[in-house]
C-alpha cells in the first residue's frame, strides 16, 4: 500500500500532465519544438536562478552534490562504454548506447518528482546535479555523439548557448557579493520559475510522442537496465562515500536513477547516431521508471 501511495501521489501526477502533451502532438499537432525552445531559454534558468538564490545551500554541499554528479554520470558512462566493447557494437552504435545510458532526464522528470515526494530543501539539491547533468549532456554528450567529427571549438560553441549556465553562474555571483537582486527583478523571475516544472512535464509528454519501434528490443532493455538501476546504484554508493545525508542524499541518488534524457534524442538526429535507437530506450526506460522509482523513493524515506 505504502508504493501505491508513493506512485499514486507523486509519479502519476507527472505522467497524467506529460499525457497532455503527449495528446496535444498527437491531435492538435502542437509545435513540441517551440515550447521546447521556450522552456530551454526562458523558463528553465529563471527556475535555476531563482532556487540557488533563495536557497539556504552551503559551498561544501554544493561540491559534493557536483562531485557525486560527476562521479555518476561518469562512471556509468564507462560502464557503458564497456558493456558496448563486449557486444561488439560498431562505432556509431556504442556513442549510441553510452550517450543514452550516461545521462538522465532529471529536469522535465526529475525535479518536479524530487519537489512533489521530498519538497523545495531537496529540489535546491536536485537542480545542481541538473545543471552538472545539463553541462555535460552538451560538452561530453556531444563529443560522444559525433564520434570525433566536430572540433573543439563547436562544441564549447554549443556549451555557450546554454542558458541554464548563466543562471548558475548569476546565481552564484549573487549569492557571493551577498547582494540581494532588487524586487522588480526577483517578481518576473519567479513567475517564470513558477511556470517552469508544468510546462516541463507537457514537454516530456510531446517528445514521448515521438517514439517509434526499435530494431533491437534486446539491445533497448539492456540499455534501460542500466539507465535505471545500475545508475541508481552507482549514486546510492557514491552518497556514501561523500558523506550526504538527509535532502542532499534523497536528491542526489533519485535524480541518478532518473530515465534517459529526452535531450539525448536531439543529439542522436543532429549527429546521425541511431535516433531510432535512443528514441526507443527514452520512451522505455520512462515508462518503466514507476517500477524502480517507487520502491527507491521509499527506501530513501
């Protein structure tokens, strides 16, 4: 009874608005790239600008929160990458599946999971293991998915386009001059951060609607597989081991055993790595994720 609670309370809500957006793609045909855009640009970084600001966050957790980011997504990445070589998959298929199991979808799924089951303490802690995630989704992803065929400098081109960085780094300038921002800037950002987790969800619903069968429904699941609980476990140690506990514990290990990233697909078609593939492993690992969220929200009440 204490999982269909967690489930009915806190996970379906999500799925219930994300299948608003899913309907409106499929029978209004509503544009999922605009409000994707205005929720990259606008939306996302007033909710990132204004949560580390009023956030009662120290510099000690905030780097431990960075290094266990690092460490996870890292450390999948190279488990990934070594369950890639003993398949024997080729070149574009392993950037394929190491690019999906390396990075979660923990913005359109993960922080409004993380403020509805653990409240806004954790969500502060949830958004720095999302901008880390976001960073290197667009740095590391990126050399990933093109398999060595843009230069450096495209890449930190694509990294200084992300709005999302000058939130944080606006975030912190404030939070170190110990300056607070005047009110008739704070009100517009806070409206908009106000708007930003809904309009995530129906993001996450319309780029869902998107999916088609896969090829290797075999390849798919293991990918998922590991996306989902090998990660998980992955962040569950690493908390341990740098000492988290109470909401940076709860925020750190939920938002590593998040689903793929439906960013991820946005690399896949640019750079011609499998789109099909990872758009397979984001619809399913989604969908599976009530089976492995729910009894690890549980455990880590």
């Amino acid at each position: 009874m204490e999982l269909f609670s967690i489930f009915v309370q806190n996970i379906l809500p999500i799925f219930l608005v994300a299948g608003v957006g899913f309907l409106l793609v499929r029978y209004l045909e509503a544009d999922v790239q605009t409000l994707s855009r205005v929720t990259l640009h606008v939306l996302t970084p007033c909710l990132v600008f204004n949560i580390l600001v009023t956030s009662d966050l120290s510099a000690g957790e905030f780097g431990r929160l960075t290094l266990l980011a690092l460490g996870t997504i890292l450390g999948i990445g190279v488990i990934a990458r070594i369950v890639a070589r003993a398949l024997k998959l080729d070149r574009v298929m392993t950037s394929a599946f190491t690019v999906v199991v390396m990075f979660a979808n923990g913005g359109n799924y993960g922080l409004p999971l993380t403020l509805f089951v653990f409240g806004q303490e954790a969500l502060v802690r949830a958004t720095v293991y999302f901008v880390i995630s976001l960073v290197l989704t667009y740095t590391l992803g990126i050399f990933l998915a093109s398999s060595g065929r843009r230069s450096l400098g495209e890449a930190l081109s694509s990294v200084l386009r992300i709005p999302n960085i000058y939130a944080a780094v606006a975030a912190v300038v404030v939070i170190v001059a110990g300056v607070a921002p005047p009110t008739f800037v704070m009100r517009p950002i806070k409206l908009l951060s106000d708007a930003a987790i809904p309009v995530m969800i129906l993001v996450l619903g319309m780029q869902l609607e998107q999916a088609v069968k896969p090829a290797s429904l075999r390849l798919v699941g293991l990918a998922t597989g590991l996306r989902l609980a090998v990660s998980a476990v992955l962040g569950i140690l690493l908390a341990q081991v740098l000492g988290l506990s109470g909401a940076a514990r709860q925020a750190g290990v939920l938002q590593s055993a998040m689903p793929v990233a439906v960013g991820t697909t946005i690399l896949a078609v640019e750079f011609e790595v499998e789109p099909t593939f990872v758009t397979s492993v984001v619809f399913l690992s989604t969908i599976l994720s009530p089976f492995t969220l729910t009894p690890l929200i549980a455990w880590l009440k």
